[in-house]
C-alpha cells in the first residue's frame, strides 16, 4: 500500500468518472459500509491496518452474499488483492460489495474499496477483490441453490460474463503451480547465498490464538476476515524480522479457506519468508485450528507480498534470503512461481489493451492466462450496450461499436443449425477456408489444450495491391498477411449463456515474421453463438479494428456490402450443409452438449464438506 503522487490520483478520479457515467441500476444484492479511520484501527504510521480493513471487506461481502442467497453464507475463497494506496487516520473508507453470478450454491461477489478524504472532498479507490461465497447445508446436509442474477446495466453484463472465466482459473490455480515447476524454469535455491544472505529460520513466527465469541460471526464459526486479520499480523512480524524495519504489504495471493473454524478452537499460525527478491518478498502463512484434544485442521493458507518503502515513497533493496533445509527449497521455488504468475497476470490481464502490444508473447507458462484474457476480451466486447445497427440485408445485421478511440463491428444472423453442432463446426479453423474468401490458408500449429489451439492463417492484404482490393492497381500481384492466432473455445457455463470462441494474436518465437507476408494482428474478436427455438443459433461475429483489419472491413460499415454479407452467407450454407452429414458425429455431439452444458461442479461448495489436499507454506 504505497502513497501516490496527485498527479496519479487526479487520473484514477477521471477514470472511475468514466466508468460511473454509465446508468445506475439497484443491484437487490448491493452492500455498502463507510467507516471512519480511527487511531485503534491504525498501525504506528497512523495508516489503516490491512487487517482491519480485511475484517471489513469480508463483512461487507458476506453481507451482500446473504442478501442475495437469503441464508447463512460463509467465505471460501479470495482473489487476488492489490492495495494500490494507503487510507490514513481521519480518512472515510467507502466499501461497496454486490453478487456478480450465482452458481448453483456459490456466489462471486465483487467488492471494490476507495477513500474519500473529507476536507478536500476527493476520492481514489484503494483495492478490487472477488471473493467466492457458498451457502451453507441445511440440516438434512442439502445444498441450498443460490437463485440466478440477472445483470440489467453493460458493467453488471460484462462482470456477469467475465465471473465464468475467473471461475474457471481459480479453480486451475493449482494446477498452474504445478505445471509452472514442472517446466524445468525454476531453478532450485542456492544454498550458498552468501554470508550477507538472511537465514529463513530466523523469519520464522509463531502464534496461537484463542477464538473467543468476539471473533465470532452471527452463525458461531470464526469470523473469516479474523483469520485473515490475524495471518497478516504474523506475516508482517516475519517480514519485519528479514529487512530489520516496518514493512508495507503490497498484495495478498489468492487463497482459499479449507474448513470451518468455531468458537474454543486455538488457531496456530505460522508464517516465514519464503524468498526476497530485490524489492519486494514473499511471506507465506499457515493457519490450523485445533482443539485441546483434537489433531490439527488445515484452515487457510495465504502468500503476501511486502516491500519497504523510504521517506520518498521508493522500494528498498532488501537482503537475501537463505532458504531453511529440506522444504525451505520448495518453498524458494515456489514463490518465484508465483511471482512469475503474478507479472504475468499484470502484464496480460491488469493492463488496458491500448497499453500493451497486440502479440502478446505465447508460452505454456501463460497459457492459462492468455486464454482467460482472449475469452474474457470478447464477453467484454460482447456485453457493450452501445452497438448501433449500421445495415441490414436479408436478416443478416451489421451493428458498429466506437468505445474509447476503437471501432468494432459485430455481424449476425440467425442459423438454422443446433448450437452445439455450429459450435463444434467453427471452432475448426481450418474448415473456414472453405466459406470465407478472407481465410486463404488455416495451419494448425499447437493443439494446447481442449479448449486452446495455436494457428498461423494466411490472408490475402487489402487496400495494398492484394487480391479482393478495391484500390489494386496491379490485380494479378498479391501481398499476403499471415496471422499467429490463439484460437480459445468455452462451452456454456449455465443455462443462457453462449457458446464462445474467441481469436487474438500472439507471437511465437517458432514462427517469426517472414520475408513475403506482411505480419498482421488481431486484438479482439470470434463467435458467440447462442441456442435459439426451435434448435436454431444466434451467430454473432465479432472483430476490433487493428490497422490491419480494418482494410476488410471499411467498404462495409457505412452499408452491408458484399463482403460481410456474401461471408455470412457461405457461413450458413456451409453450416446447413455440414448439419447432418453424419449422422453418428451430430448424435456425438448431442450427447456432450448434454453432459457439458450443465452447469459446471461446483466446487467452492464441495471445499468445505470434502476431503482436502493440504497446501504447505
């Protein structure tokens, strides 16, 4: 949590105008809390204590969960969070929580924390967080269903859409773990750090707390934001102990809580530096729970990330770290894992697209991201309200979208072919040759996953002389463009949702830029395509104006010429054509349709009754 200049500040206040002039809606499930910093809140900089403010954050949220699912809910798990400034003693803290997506009995609640300085009547906000909630059995065991929501504003649409997709990497985040380490990139500790290196056993710390009724929730388990409270407390006291001086957490990994805690038990909390970098490190922290006479249960685990700041607001170099024997190793490993998983999120899914380049390097240590970046970007671009319908001809539909500088065209039509069948049939590639004249050549290049391919497509250019060019001054000369694509499908999540398949560029060391194509780029677009009656699709196209695409499309947004319309159309013949051509394969794809489509385990629920791997710190 570091101070920014007001420069900074002046920007985030324009920011978040924007995005509050869109309409306001009454969310049934909104809670909001303002409090006061008062000095017992405060740490010795007189600044609000991250515990506190947590204390209050998960408060806030299991309010606004309850209110939704109308009965006890408890916290399972919380996203990353990143404390962007500090609140100080005096100053209002405005928390605003409400219910993202339901699914079947878990909740996503997004919360968001600013600051209001009373004399000077600004505001800046502090930190985002999504936290997952379930709904706690009844007494026969039963899971209670959590009742769907139904977004009415563009934001509550576009968090509705983008809750799947987070859903589904924290669920893998493990996972990602794993296979990170597995990849050979992470090289083991140095055990010989150097006689200026900091012997982690000497970071290690220790508690025990009681949970006493005040620590309690109104339905008797420990309250979730205490044990949060409480780990950052230990945590701070390890950090302190490496850098010798009073340090500032910057951010909280995503964590899970693992089973309940209830009045009478003693909580053991454990925390030690697992490994400094040069400004910042990482302090994990286990908490366990435990009666007089009962073993030790997992409660939580947790990973933050301090730094040391000086009089001007910088980050201090901090000393090395010597990693403990035997599991002090995995540990160093591990949180440079992490560490390379958070620059990747930073760099692929915190910035605005404007910001970073259209290619975004492709590797397997990414890949989870890239493919929630590519999916969640077309559900954004999707969900806009503001799409104007710029032609329409025989039932096929041009709509435009300008939003911050960026032009964006989505066509569509409705198909008389079963979604799950047109599904299967585009999210091939390589059969688009066949019906769109833009795709001359489609080669599969990586089959990543299920869902994530890797394709290089080669395009006759537009506008420079290339085959189709309205402008050619030399026909029979054709310049070519080739694509390096990521080509990311996702079947519905629950009823009402659509079929996503999504295309953005990156580049591949493997496939550089080569002498006669020109390299284009592609920053958003692909297929939504959702069930209608009467086993019909709504087949919806979407692409963002790159300099390169734009050539494609500029004859066709001030009407619906030829080259949408006639793409389209060979797009539903082909479909109709391909719609029973076997007979076996559409009963094949029936069949998974019917097993995938409904709604995803839900395993935020199941954390907390089954039985359950322990994380080590």
């Amino acid at each position: 949590m570091s101070s920014r200049v007001s420069g900074e500040l002046e920007k985030e206040e324009d920011e978040e105008e924007e995005e509050e002039e869109e309409e306001e809606s009454v969310n049934p499930s909104e809670v909001k809390m303002s409090q006061i910093v008062m000095p017992c809140h405060s740490n010795h900089r007189q600044e609000l204590s991250v515990g506190q403010l947590l204390k209050w954050i998960d408060s806030t949220a299991c309010l606004s969960a309850e209110r939704h699912a109308g009965c006890c809910c408890v916290t399972a798990s919380m996203d990353d969070i990143i404390f962007e400034h500090t609140i100080s003693v005096g100053q209002v803290v405005n928390i605003k929580a409400k219910v993202n997506r339901a699914f079947n009995s878990s909740m996503e609640v997004g919360i968001t924390v600013s600051c209001e300085d009373l004399f000077s009547d600004r505001h800046w906000r502090v930190c985002r967080a999504f936290a997952t909630f379930v709904t706690q059995r009844t007494n026969t065991g039963q899971k209670v269903r959590v009742k769907p929501i139904v977004p009415h504003t563009e934001k509550e649409q576009v968090e509705y859409s983008v809750a799947a997709e987070r859903r589904r990497v924290r669920m893998l985040h493990d996972d990602i773990i794993r296979d990170l380490l597995s990849y050979g990139s992470i090289l083991p500790a140095d055990d010989s750090a150097g006689d200026d290196a900091v012997a982690a056993e000497k970071t290690k710390v220790e508690s025990v707390e009681l949970v006493l009724p005040p620590h309690a929730n109104h339905q008797v388990n420990t309250f979730g934001g205490q044990i949060m409270a409480w780990m950052v407390n230990v945590a701070t006291i390890a950090a302190s102990r490496l850098c010798q001086a009073h340090p500032t957490l910057q951010a909280i990994d995503m964590f899970t809580f693992r089973g309940p805690s209830q009045v009478g038990d003693r909580l053991q909390l454990k925390a030690i530096v697992n490994n400094a970098f040069r400004n910042s490190m990482e302090v994990g922290v286990r908490a366990e729970a435990y009666q007089e006479d009962g073993a030790n249960r997992h409660i939580n685990s947790a990973f933050m990330t301090f730094e040391v700041l000086d009089g001007q607001g910088k980050a201090c170099t901090l000393p090395r770290i010597r990693p403990e024997p035997l599991e002090g190793g995995r540990r160093f490993r591990e949180a440079i894992a992490r560490k390379k998983i958070r620059l990747d999120r930073k760099y692929i899914i915190s910035h605005k697209q404007s910001e970073v380049p259209l290619s975004v390097p492709w590797d397997p240590r990414n890949q989870v991201y890239l493919s929630y970046n590519n999916v969640s970007a077309l559900k954004m671009l999707a969900a806009r309200h503001k799409w104007r319908l710029s032609s329409e001809k025989d039932k096929v539909q041009l709509y435009t979208l300008e939003y911050k500088s960026m032009l964006s065209v989505r066509v569509e039509a409705e198909v008389d072919v079963p979604a799950h069948r047109a599904f299967h049939l585009l999210a091939e590639l390589r059969n688009r040759a066949s019906w769109d004249t833009h795709y001359q050549k489609c080669e599969l290049i990586h089959q990543v996953d299920d869902d994530d391919v890797l394709y290089r497509v080669v395009t006759p250019s537009v506008g420079q002389g290339g085959v189709g060019s309205p402008t050619s001054a030399d026909p029979g000369k054709e310049i070519l463009q080739d694509f390096i694509l990521l080509a990311s499908k996702r079947k519905p999540c629950s009823s009402g949702d659509p079929y996503v398949i999504a295309l953005r560029s990156v580049s591949l060391p493997t496939h550089p830029p080569t002498e006669g194509f020109k390299r284009g780029e592609v920053l958003c677009g692909g297929f939504t395509i959702l069930e209608t009656k009467n086993n019909m699709s709504l087949i919806s196209y979407y692409t963002t104006a790159s300099p390169q695409v734009l050539p494609y499309i500029s004859t066709d947004i001030a009407g619906l010429s030829s080259s949408f319309y006639h793409s389209f159309c060979s797009c539903s013949k082909y479909l109709a054509s391909k719609r029973l051509e076997s007979t076996s394969e559409v009963q094949t794809d029936e069949n998974q349709a019917t097993s995938t489509d409904k709604p995803t385990v839900d395993t935020e629920a199941d954390t907390l009754s089954g039985s359950l791997h322990s994380t080590k710190l």
